[in-house]
C-alpha cells in the first residue's frame, strides 16, 4: 500500500507553539491562551493581521525547533515500514512566507523531517511540498496513493481527489465531528484501522 501523508497539522504538531513564538517576539501577554486560533484572534481584534502574517512565516521559517512530532506518528511509521508499506509526505506550502524575512520554507521542513528522523530511505524517502492545493492532489493522483491522511476537509473533499484514495481525516481535537470522511484523533488510532 502507498501511504500518502500531510505534513503541517497532520505529522507536525504546532500545540502551543505559536504563543511561545509570540510571547517570544512580545506581541501577546503571556497569560493568553495558548491555542493558535487565540494567538490569531487576538492580534486581528487588535488591528494586527500583519504582525499575525509574519508570526506564520517565523514559526514555520525560523522556529521549527518549537515543533514536535504528533504522538505515535514514529511508531506508526515503524510499523508500516515494517509490513513493506511505502510511505510519502505530500503537502502544500508556499516556497517563502507572505510578509517579513524570506525564510525558505520547504527548506526548514525538511530539515525538520531530517532533524527528527523521519526523511531517510528506511522510514519515508519522498517528501513533495507543492505551492497550491490543486498540485497537491495532482501528485496524491500521480503518485498512485492508495491512502491519503490529511488535517483538511476541503483537501479530502476536492472535486479532483481521487475517487479510488482511501481518505482519513486526522482530527486529533474533534473539530469536524460533522465531517461526512472517515475521521481519526490520532495516529494510534490510524495505525489501527489501516495496518490492523
């Protein structure tokens, strides 16, 4: 089987990251909460979308030592290597983040796949960062994969995902429990249904 795989939100996991990256840049009290979408709100109810604008860029640029490997993705992807799957990381990103430093994106993922272990030849040797949603699907067509597991609806609900791609839908926090896909909270759980 050729296990395709979403990286931001899916494999990397950003749980209070981007309060620590904006208490650290002094644009948010420190006693706010924690979750992203706070960070976020806070800022534009402040009249700050670019300073939100330039915190993306600098979490996913520069502060990719903050972010860790969503629990149990490793031993997922032991035990899938394990029973001869193919593994393939495909996401989309721009190259460079909208506002501020010209931070290289795609780079800085990579290099934390490589930092934690995970982008080598006996765990998962392809890795595609496309620039739009759309290329994404055309690789998960053209890459032959027969599972996709992804963080977005709108990726699983594309009018040109593959009908033949088994889609899972990761939701660790149960934000689409109205979700018409087949949804799992973690990657125990996605290790369950598609390697028994």
């Amino acid at each position: 089987m050729r296990i395709g795989i979403d990286f931001d939100n899916t494999i990397a996991c950003y749980e209070g990251v981007f309060h620590r990256a904006a208490v650290e840049r002094e644009l948010i009290p420190e006693t706010l909460g924690t979750d992203k979408n706070t960070v976020r709100n806070y800022l534009r109810e402040q009249g700050r979308e670019d300073d939100w604008t330039e915190l993306q860029g600098y979490v996913y640029g520069a502060r990719m030592d903050m972010v860790a490997l969503y629990d149990g993705f490793t031993a997922f992807v032991d035990e899938a290597r394990s029973q001869g799957h193919d593994l393939l990381i495909i996401s989309h990103k721009t190259k460079a983040p909208f506002m501020g430093p010209a931070y290289d994106l795609h780079a800085s993922a990579r290099k934390f796949l490589e930092e934690t272990g995970i982008l080598c030849a006996d765990k998962v040797p392809e890795v595609y960062f496309e620039l739009t949603l759309e290329e994404k699907v055309a690789r998960i067509a053209g890459e032959n994969c027969d599972c996709f597991v992804d963080d977005l609806p709108e990726l699983l609900g594309h009018e040109d995902f593959p009908d033949r791609v088994r889609g899972i839908l990761f939701d660790p926090h149960n934000h689409h429990g109205e979700s018409p896909f087949e949804r799992q909270s973690s990657w125990r759980a996605i290790a369950h249904a598609l390697l028994g």
